[in-house]
C-alpha cells in the first residue's frame, strides 16, 4: 500500500515542483540515508526540493493526505539522526529554499528562507558591522571547500548553539518570526519583526522539536552590531581539574566572555595535525580559549582581567592575541576540531551532554573513564562557557563490536552527565540516537505532556517519526 | 484559597477540577488584575507557599520558590555580587513568580533577553493539578520540547509555577546612567546601551562593563547627567518600574518594529523603550502598531490562538486556571 502512496504521491509532486524536484532513482535515494549521525542508516522513498513557502506547503500537504511520513532536511549534519528517515517516506529538502530575503538593518533583524546556510548570513553581514550571533564552527573536513553548512531551518530544529551563546543566546533567543507549515499542509506565520509576540511563546516551542510538529518555510531572526575590538586570550593547563575550575573563576568574576572553548590535550593533538594547525600548545592537557569584545579600551581591560583572573586559577601560560589574523586563525581551528578528528582516529561518535559549569572536570573524567574501559581513547571539545561537552570517542569501524562499544560508551557519558545535574543534549537534538535516555529525565506524565503537544499539531504523527520518545 | 504546601496546592488544583471551581493564581498580585480579564471563582491565593531561596554563585544559577519578592532576591544577590539582569516594570512591587509568568522585561532585554530566556527550569502544578518539572538548571539543554518556554509568559493559564531556576549574572564592574536627550534610534545603537529607555522626553541610557568600557561609551554620549553606582541603579529602578505611570487608570502596550514605534501623543505619561519597539502609554495607543491593554482589562487580539487554545487544553482541560486570559 505504501508503495502505491509513494508512487500517486511522487507524481502529483512532480506536476508542481518538476522533474528535478523530485528524487525516486535508488541511486539518488542513497545520499539521503544518513546524516552527520554515522552509526545511523534508513531509506526514504522519496525525496523533494520544494522552492517557495507555498510549494514546501502543497507538497506536504500531498504527502499528509497519502499518509507519508514527512522528514525536513537541511544540509543533513544532525548528530542526533534527527534528519534520518528511519520509518521510511518522504524527505522535504529546504536545499533550493536558499535565499535571504531581506537584511533590515533599520529593524535588526534578516529574513531568510530554511535552507539558508548560518554562515551566508555572516558573510553578507559582515560588511554592514552586524553579525548573526549563532556561530556553529561547523565545518566539514571532507569538503572544506562547503565552509560551514548547517542550514538556519535545521539550527531551528534542533535549537542550536555554538560558541558564541554563553553571551549571546541559543538559536531560540535569536528568533523575532517564523513562517511555518503544519502537517496538513496550512502556512502559518508567528511573530514578525516585533522584540515579542503576545501568546504562548510558538516560536520556543516549533524551536528545537525537531521537526516532529511542523516544518520551519522561513525565519525571521535578530542580527546583533558587531564590537570595535575583539580580544582572544589563550591559556593552558597542567591539568584538567585546574582547567575547569578557570573556567568558573572566569564566570564569576563578571566578565562576559563572547566564547569560552576548551579542549583537551588530544583534541589539541588532533587539530595540529591538520592543515588548521594554529600553534595551539600541544604539550598541555587542556587549552581554553577565550573572547572578549568592546570598545578598543574597553575590550583590552576585559582581556587583562580575565587574563590576570586565569593566572591565578593556575594556569600555566595565559596569551594575549595581540594579532588578529593569528587570533581568526586559532578559532579556525578550534571549529575544525570535529573534522580533524581524522587525524588520530578513523572513526568517532560525537556526544552533547551539558553539566553544571562546576562539574567540568569531573565530567571529562568520568567521560575519558568511560572510553578507557571499553579500550576507546575520547578527545573532548567543551562550549566551557556553557558546560556543553562534545566527547569524541574514536573508534575503528573495520574492528568489528568497535562502533557498539563507541555508542554504548557514549550513553555512559550522558547518563553521567544527568547525574551530575545536567542534561544528555545540550544542542544536537534527541532525534533518534537519545530517544532511549529521554525517560533518565523526564517521568512518564511529562513525556506524555509532550506527546500529547505533538499530537495538537501532528494528530496523524507523521511528522519525523521514530524521534524523540521512546 | 491559601495552600501552604506543594501537597496543599496538588490537592486544591484537583478539586478545583472536580468542582469546575475556577481560580486566579496571585503571589503578590501587582499585575493580577491587568492585562485580559479573567473569569474566576476564587484567587488561588500563593503567599504561604514554602519559601525556597538557593543561590548558587559559581554557577550562576538562582533557585527560588515562585513568590518570593523580586526585590528580596536582588538584594540577597547583590550581598554576593550577583544579580537577576531584569528590569520590568512594577519590579520593586513583584515577586519573581509573577515576572515570570507575565514575561514582563525591561530595557535591560536589548542585552540581556526577557526573563523566559533566562528561564532554565521550572516546577510547576498544571491545570490538571499534576506535579511537573521541566527544564534542567544549565545553561543549554535541547532534550524534549521547551515546556518551560510555553509556561513563562502563559499568564497563569496553563500551570501554577512553583519553582524555578534562573540564571544570574556577576555584578559590573562599573555601572552608569546618562540622562540625556533624546534621538534618532541608529544614533542610540551606535552608542552601546546595555539598554535605553525614554521617559517623558528625557532618554536614560545605561552602560555596564568593566571601567574604561563604561567611561568610553559615556564620553561618546555626549550631554547629559550621569549617575554612577549605587545612584545610577536607584535612577534607573525609578524609571524602568515606573510606578506612577502604572498607577494610571488607563495603560496600555503598544509593540512594534523598533523602527516604526509610534511617537507617543504630547502631554501623555509614558515609557518606551526604543532599541527593543515596546511603548507603554497612559492613553489609547495611536494607530499602526500592536497594543495591548494592561489597565483597564480588554482582550488582546493573539495570533494562532486556535494553536494556542490546544495547548491550552493539554495543560488545563477543564479550564480551572485563568479561564479566559488567554489565548
């Protein structure tokens, strides 16, 4: 019966959105049956690029009347499966919804279709002195040449974060409207161009449900002035505990550091090894790198005090980036970290738990622990400004039982991570990979809660299926 | 009805649903009575609660129980050099509980966002009367939709907060307030405010940071009365609480694009905060922006209130809490 659905539903597409707009050929199904999530596999039947708001919203329309599951997908680099159509059916691709429609300087804010990618915004913006704060670092190492390619559509899904947030917020305090389509096909708009909208807060929650309750056509989002100066400090550390601790002494001394990024000695190791290298010292077991903006004056007095604040937590050189072509160049590194990982190992598994700041060390501990004992060695990449972890275990995918060991490893680190009070995804989703540790948080009344939301808006439950819960 | 416990408070949401008795949660009550009106049977009456008071100052996180005095708070943070970076109106006669479940921000917001982003936890009793807890007190966490998102800013009509955690932030350095004259709006974002806000022709801008960030913004900001410290907090709490404009008998909301906030009528009480787009007027708003009345209670015109009405529904299906507030 799906069959017969599959092939009504892709010939009625095709009438609006033309041959290339449709997906079918086994061949080309293939790209589409992973994400950046990859211990993860499923085929879609079919997959579609609609153009406009109105054809995104005639397509899964179709796709609801037949009774398709219906996946949004934008570049694909979910961490959690969130863009694997695990049940089967059909993935909408925001790809040719690509354009930025509007800079309103006047307003502080751009609209943007989906499909946009995070960087583009930066990159028309940054002649105009603004910025769009959501600053992933997300780069692919097997394609440098595709810069950064997270979509805006998929940041909303999963209410990205990245290094910039412990100043500026998460992707959901950078949204003004959103221009959303519901599982039957309807086009609703919420918010605009207004600071809030009166209500219920829909914007907080369509962002982050991971397209299980609508998709995401096109966004309004804040654009923030950039600062006359920026500054980066860099320190490093004997060992982890002092490092964590820095880290808090840094908060808690008032200072509002843009970004706040740790990372460990292999980390380190595996970034200088690449073609990113920036001179980061290799020879300590952690190195934090920190920004801070302002005025000229001001952003120098900032950079002195959280330097001086960091000598005497301990650490074992603190550096001033004068320069700011070295200074671009260590957080270019610091966003290939992902990508470099290829360097000290074939294969990983990237995890996103958060924990009390506090907690940092005890954490990265207990997260290299739980490689150790499985024979796994863990790089571990911190947003420390947040307490968001990225563990890396890296594993050898032609050893067999290796990846079951990664993944197994990778869930011990969550659960450690709700533990210490935190949560087991700071910023890549539950999506399919954390359905199963869902209940480590949430009881079963409030799972239902949620469920029973998902339901207000997907009654059919056909958006992203297999997601979420349990 | 005055529960004393979180028990106390369960058992009389589930009466209440028995009986389709419907009630009006109050801890202090400044903005009990504003905004759209409600149909009540009985004011669910918050003041005995169990006072609950954690301030955690390495991770910046407050616990606090629901109607504790906002003021309290500040103060008991400002001992540690901490601080709740809110600065809405009424401040000095709310509890956090109503500041939360009223989203009510101040010009602060431009910088610091509006007490539902600093939201990172909350325990709440639904309409249904069920004890829930929803978010984790870090400061990212995408695990599960944003419920606490949805609570804050529900006016009371989907669930009684509790408790919540919040995130504060270190005292400044250096604290100033210039009293200056008012202009253009891209004048005023080349200056840096931490927040701006306008107050019967005079704009009050604030800078914070550490001291030469603030003395650098203050001598680009040309004439104007300055207020440091101590006496530029007391400056800027008397503008932004605004007091006597809320004491009016008319007060209403006015919301737009921050480029095309309305001028407010000559001679009319205001406040306006020009880098966020928000206005409140002593008057009825002018044409061709979004308003909302505050005093005297009218319905609001909400966008998707037929979304909203659902989930609505899933909170509170009987409609015992703020029956008809919302949306």
């Amino acid at each position: 019966m799906r069959r017969s659905a599959i092939s009504g539903f892709a010939k009625k597409a095709r009438e609006f959105l033309g041959e290339e707009g449709v997906l079918q050929e086994e061949v080309d199904l293939l790209v589409y049956e992973q994400d950046g999530t990859l211990a993860l596999r499923g085929k879609a039947d079919v997959v579609v690029f609609p153009r406009t708001v109105q054809e995104m919203a005639k397509v899964v329309e179709l796709a609801y009347n037949y009774g398709i599951p219906i996946i949004g997908r934008g570049s694909g680099t979910s961490l959690s499966g969130g863009g694997v159509p695990v049940t089967g059916g059909v993935i909408v691709s925001t790809a040719r919804m690509n354009k930025i429609l509007e800079i309103d300087l006047e307003n502080e804010v751009a609209v943007v279709q989906a499909g946009v990618i995070n960087d583009w915004i930066n990159a028309y913006l940054a002649r105009m002195g603004y910025q769009y704060a959501i600053d992933l670092g997300f780069q692919y190492m097997a394609d440098p040449g595709s810069q950064r390619v997270s979509t805006i559509g998929g940041n909303i899904a999963h209410n990205s974060g990245g290094v910039k947030c412990f100043k500026y917020g998460v992707t959901v305090n950078q949204l003004r409207g959103l221009t959303i389509v519901l599982p039957t096909g309807e086009v609703r708009r919420i918010g605009g161009k207004e600071f809030e909208q009166a209500g219920y807060d829909l914007i907080g929650l369509i962002t982050g449900s991971e397209g299980t309750l609508a998709l995401v056509a096109e966004a309004i989002v804040r654009i923030v002035p950039t600062y006359e100066s920026s500054v980066t400090i860099l320190a490093k550390f004997a060992d982890l505990p002092t490092a964590g601790r820095a880290v808090s002494a840094v908060i808690a001394s008032g200072a509002m550091p843009v970004a706040m990024e740790l990372m460990d000695k292999l980390a380190v190791e595996a970034v200088e090894s690449g073609p990113y290298a920036a001179g980061l010292p290799k020879d300590a077991e952690a190195v934090l790198l920190i920004q801070v903006e302002g005025s000229l004056p001001g952003a120098k007095e900032e950079a002195s005090k959280v330097a001086e604040v960091l000598r005497r937590s301990g650490a074992s050189g603190v550096e001033i980036v004068e320069d700011p072509a070295r200074a671009a160049k260590i957080w270019a590194a610091r966003k290939q970290a992902f990508g470099a990982m290829g360097f000290v190992g074939p294969n990983y598994v990237v995890e996103d738990g958060t924990i009390p700041r506090k907690k940092l060390a005890e954490a990265l501990m207990l997260a290299r622990a739980a490689g150790a004992k499985r024979g796994l060695r863990v790089a571990n990449v911190f947003h420390a400004g947040d307490g968001n972890l990225h563990p890396l275990i890296l594993y050898d995918e032609r050893k067999p039982g290796e990846r079951e060991k990664a993944i197994e490893a990778g869930e011990e680190i969550l659960e450690a991570c709700v533990e210490l009070g935190g949560t087991i995804t700071g910023e890549h989703g539950v999506g399919y990979m954390k359905k199963k540790l869902l209940p480590k948080m949430y009881r079963r009344e409030e799972i239902e809660l949620m469920k029973a939301i998902k339901a207000v808006f997907d009654p059919k439950g056909l958006m992203n299926p297999g997601k979420i819960f349990p | 009805m005055r529960p004393k416990s979180v028990e106390e408070l369960v058992g009389a949401v589930q009466e209440a649903n028995k009986e389709g008795r419907r009630l009006l949660p109050i801890c202090r009550g400044s903005k009990a009575y504003m905004g759209p009106p409600v149909e009540y049977d009985e004011e669910l009456q918050l003041g005995d609660m169990p006072k609950v008071v954690e301030v955690d100052e390495d991770e910046m996180v407050l616990r606090t129980s629901a109607c504790v005095d906002a003021v309290e708070l500040q103060e008991g943070l400002r001992k540690r050099g901490r601080r709740l970076a809110l600065d809405p109106p009424l401040f000095r006669r709310s509890s956090i509980g109503g500041i939360l479940s009223t989203n009510f921000y101040g010009p602060m917001a431009y910088r610091y966002m509006t007490p539902r982003d600093q939201l990172l936890s909350v325990k709440i009793v639904t309409g249904r009367g069920e004890l829930m807890r929803f978010g984790v007190p870090v400061m990212k966490d995408v695990a599960g939709y944003n419920i606490k998102r949805l609570v804050a800013g529900s006016w009371g009509t989907l669930a009684v907060i509790v408790e919540a955690y919040m995130r504060i932030y270190a005292l400044p350095d250096s604290v100033a307030v210039s009293a200056t004259y008012r202009r253009p709006l891209a004048e005023v974002r080349r200056l840096r405010p931490t927040g701006a806000v306008e107050s019967d022709g005079v704009l009050y801008l604030r800078f914070e940071g550490v001291k030469s960030e603030v003395e650098h913004r203050i001598s680009a900001a040309g004439r104007g009365e300055i207020f440091y410290g101590a006496e530029a907090e007391e400056k800027w709490a008397e503008v932004t609480g605004a007091e006597d404009l809320f004491d009016r008998g008319e007060v209403v909301k006015v919301v737009s694009p921050p480029a095309s906030l309305p001028e407010p009528p000559p001679g009319v009480r205001y406040i306006r905060y020009p880098l966020l787009g928000v206005m409140y007027l002593a008057d009825e708003p002018p044409g061709g922006a979004k308003a909302y009345w505050l005093k005297p209670q009218r319905r609001w015109e909400v966008e998707n209130a037929d979304l909203m009405a659902k989930i609505k529904r899933v909170f509170d299906p009987n409609g015992v809490l703020s029956p008809g507030r919302l949306p």
